[in-house]
C-alpha cells in the first residue's frame, strides 16, 4: 500500500493506492486560508502540518470522523477492508511502502533550521510585493528573470514575496534558515530532511539548462544576501522519525514534484505537445515540452521535470472555480445548483460576458498584469442569476484555451479538477477550446502522481483512465467567435486597469 497525500490551498488529501494503481481509501481536511489584510493571503504552517498527519492517521484506520474527514478501505469487491495495527494498512496486514507529499507551488514558508514556522506562510494568492513587481517590471528586472529561468514572476511568486518580507519584516527575515515551499515544510518536519525537488525550484530562480540556482536572476532582485534560504535541489526523500502519521518510523517518504507536475504524472500527460487542464481554484494550464524556449513574451513558467529534457509549459492562471464559487455567492446559488442554472441559459449567456480575473493579485497567466480585475458586460434587467453563471463558465473556459495557445498546445488535451466534475462546464470547455477532452476518472491525480514519481518507475496501469467529451459542431464555431471577441476585450481593458478607480480609505 502506497499513501499519495496532497496538500492542497483549501483542503489536505491523502490516498491510498494497492499495488496495481487503484484507488482504496481516501481521506481529507478542509484548510484554513487567513487574511490578515487587504490582498494578504495566509497559512498557519502548523495547522497545514497538523492536516497532513490527521489525514493519512484517519486514512491508515480506516474510519470515519464526525464528517470532518471520510475515509474508507475498500476491496475490489467494495467490500470494506479492516485495518492493522502499527501503521499497516490492507487486509492482509500490509504495510505502507512510500508517503509521498505534494501541494501547492509558490508562496513563502519561512521555517528555522527545524522547519518550525518563523512567521505565517505566505499563500501564492497573496498580493503584498505587487508594487515591488511593478518596479521590476518597469526596471526589466521580470524580463531578465525569464529570460535566465524560464519564469515569469508574479505577486505570489517567492522571489517577490522575499522582497517583500524583506522590506517591512526584516527581522523575520534573519531568523529564518529555509524559504521554503508547501510540501518541503512537511517533509521536513516529517523527516528532518531540507530540500526541495526541481519543480519549486523552478519558480523562479533555478536555471532549467543546469539545475543549479541562478546566481544572476539572485542578484538582479537584490536577494544575493539570501542565497542560503533557498533548499538544495534534488528527488527529497527521508525516512519517517515523527510518530504524528500513526506509521512506524523508519517508513519511507518523498516530496514532490509540486502539484501542478504531479497531476500531469497522475494523468499520464508526457507526449510533447499534450495538454493538461486543471480546472480547480487555479486554471491550471500546462503543455508538454522538450523545447525551452525563453525568447517570446515574458509569461508563465518552465517548470523543470522528474524526467531530463523534459519541461511543463505552464500558464496557470489565477482563478479557476475561485472565480466561479465568488459568482455562486453573489448570486445566492450553490455548486450543487450549477449544472440545472447553467443549462437553463444559452451558449453566449444572453449577452452576458466576463472577464474572469477576480484575484486581488491580478492575473500571471498567459500575461502578468498585477491591475486585472474581473468585469461582467452585457448585463440588462432581463439578465438571469443562470445568465451570470454560464458567462463565468465561458469566460474561464476562453482563459484556457488563451492559456493552452500560448503554451504551446498541439495535441491531446485532459482534464481534471474539481471544475470538471460538472458535465455542463466541461461540456463548455470542449466547445470552447473545439477539441475532444479526456476526464479522468480518478479523483486525486495529484497525489496518485506523487506516488509514481516517488516509485520512480513506468506504471502504465497506475495511469488515471478517461472518458472523452467530444465538442458539438454548432457551439464550437460560436465559441470560436467569441474566443475572438474575449481576446479584443483584454486589449482594450488593460489601459483601464492602468487607471484603477480610487479606493475609499475612510471611516
């Protein structure tokens, strides 16, 4: 039995897999995202630390948790498979091979030489250093940086964050040994070791030609002084010397790669050119690639593989279902109410359109603009809660299809996510981008794709199988016109996000 865990912006996950791949228990914990101020997004990195070894001890026993977490051991029959004592999980008393973490990229999770949190972690949604990009932006500084990595940096980016903390906390700064990422804070604090794996490295300071930290891009964001907080690169793997987990010490545990590569290992996205779209609170976009090519327009990232020569394009926009589940709100409505409201409008929302860039950090994907906001056009009296739904849905969908062009995408597209449980929206999807999509039937890709790369061996029936959705004729030539139209509404929004609108700072 092999444990993937996931620790995911809103939830931590861990899964059990027997040794032909299937999915056999699961397990989850709904995460705290604090906000301490306008634009500032953070973690309590112990309660993060504390979810992970909640869910794999309710995963190992094979129970329930007054709802707070499910798990359950299941047999090929979906008969129920009892647990067994002293961290073995099966029902013949196996024991756990591998945990293997991943999580989510980029933020800042400044811990001492222990991996004890010296500050709160810092959230790839958090919006502090925008000023300080812009200046970068402004000086090249960003340019350069893509250029030498393959990165284009953005507010929640650590570079940024780095410099940000600098600035107002440099206190803080001085008591930290590690910037670290998600998952290597668990790892660490699971096993003692200090690394990070070539996918968290790669945003945004690694040089992608080497695998060695880029001393030039250090010194261009005036960071040289604090080379020493970044992790050694390399496969993070340790033996488990903490009994939070409920397993025997000495169990095996890997980090990495970060979630976005993970999914596209879980989902058996490796042919240069294919795709994988994930559609979750981030839009994730990401293309297969031996080609790095750094001379075009400074915007997303090359994240840097388990497999040498081999690159993510990724354009991962900021806003997936975060910007859906603001909508739901807004209007009264439920996730579980989506698929009847959205059927119940027209392709093209009556006239409704949106641009989906609700972040408080802009947008990073498939171009930096730390001023985007969101805008609904088109509404009249006769515009329906069901019209303002399917105008996001399509409005995200065209984000995908601009972010998937831009990567690069040539070929087979998958789909994953919780977006894409809903019919209708992946529905949307297929139109939009005019392509057959492949749905895994798996749920946890992330963390199934965890467990391969910590196995490190070709698996073919580990792979998440698919279903195919097939776009409709008619539709997709709509969409096409109005991926058009989405297109020339960006160029003429973004001199009006240069000109935001004051805000009211009074009592």
């Amino acid at each position: 039995m092999d444990i993937g865990v996931d620790v995911g912006t809103t939830v931590t996950k861990a899964v059990a897999f027997d040794e032909q791949g299937r999915q056999v228990a699961e397990a989850s914990r709904p995460t705290r995202l604090t906000r301490p101020g306008p634009g500032r997004f953070e973690h309590d990195t112990d309660e993060i630390v504390a979810s992970v070894n909640e869910v794999v001890r309710e995963l190992i026993s094979g129970g329930m948790s007054g709802g707070r977490a499910t798990a359950q051991l299941v047999s090929g029959r979906g008969a129920p498979v009892p647990s067994s004592p002293g961290g073995e999980a099966g029902g013949a008393g196996e024991p756990v091979g591998v945990v293997a973490i991943t999580g989510q990229g980029d933020g800042l999770w400044l811990v001492d030489d222990s991996g004890q949190p010296v500050r709160p972690a810092i959230s790839w949604l958090d919006a502090r250093s925008s000023s300080i990009l812009g200046e970068w932006t402004a000086s090249g500084v960003a340019e350069q940086v893509f250029r030498r990595s393959g990165n284009r940096m953005f507010p929640g980016a650590s570079g940024p964050l780095l410099a940000a903390v600098l600035a107002e906390e440099p206190e803080t700064l001085a008591k930290a040994a590690t910037a670290a990422y998600c998952k290597d804070v668990v790892m660490q604090r699971l096993t003692g070791v200090r690394a990070t794996d070539v996918s968290d490295a790669s945003a945004p300071f690694l040089d992608p030609r080497t695998g060695e930290y880029d001393e030039e891009a250090l010194a261009a964001c005036g960071l040289s002084d604090w080379r020493h907080l970044l992790a050694p690169v390399g496969t993070p793997t340790g033996e488990l010397t903490d009994d939070s987990l409920g397993l025997p010490l000495g169990t095996r545990v890997s980090a990495g790669p970060y979630d976005l590569p993970a999914a596209a290992i879980g989902a058996g996205v490796t042919e240069p050119g294919d795709a994988l779209l994930t559609v979750g609170t981030t839009l994730a976009c990401q293309v297969v690639t031996r080609d790095l090519s750094v001379d075009g327009e400074p915007a997303g990232l090359f994240l840097g593989t388990w497999t040498p020569g081999v690159w993510l394009r990724a354009m991962p926009a900021m806003v997936g279902t975060a910007a859906l589940d603001q909508v739901l709100k807004l209007v009264g409505a439920t996730t579980d109410q989506l698929h009847g409201l959205l059927t119940t409008s027209r392709p093209g929302a009556n006239g409704v359109t949106v641009l989906p860039y609700l972040s408080e950090a802009g947008e990073r994907a498939p171009f930096v603009d730390t001023n985007a906001r969101g805008t609904f056009d088109g509404i009249s009296l006769s515009t329906t809660p069901a019209d303002l739904l399917r105008a996001t849905c399509e409005g995200i969908a065209y984000a995908a299809r601009h972010c998937l062009e831009a990567a690069g995408w040539t070929g087979k597209v998958t789909v994953c996510g919780g977006g894409a449980r809903s019919t209708e929206w992946t529905q949307i999807l297929a139109d939009v981008l005019n392509t057959p999509l492949h749905t895994t039937e798996a749920s946890q890709v992330a963390a199934r794709g965890a467990v391969l790369a910590a196995k490190a061996v070709q698996a073919p029936e580990w792979i998440a199988q698919t279903k195919q959705i097939d776009p409709d004729e008619t539709r997709a030539a709509f969409y096409d016109d109005g991926y058009a139209h989405y297109l020339r509404r960006i160029e003429s929004a973004r001199p009006r996000w240069a000109d935001p609108s004051p805000t009211y700072s009074g009592a």
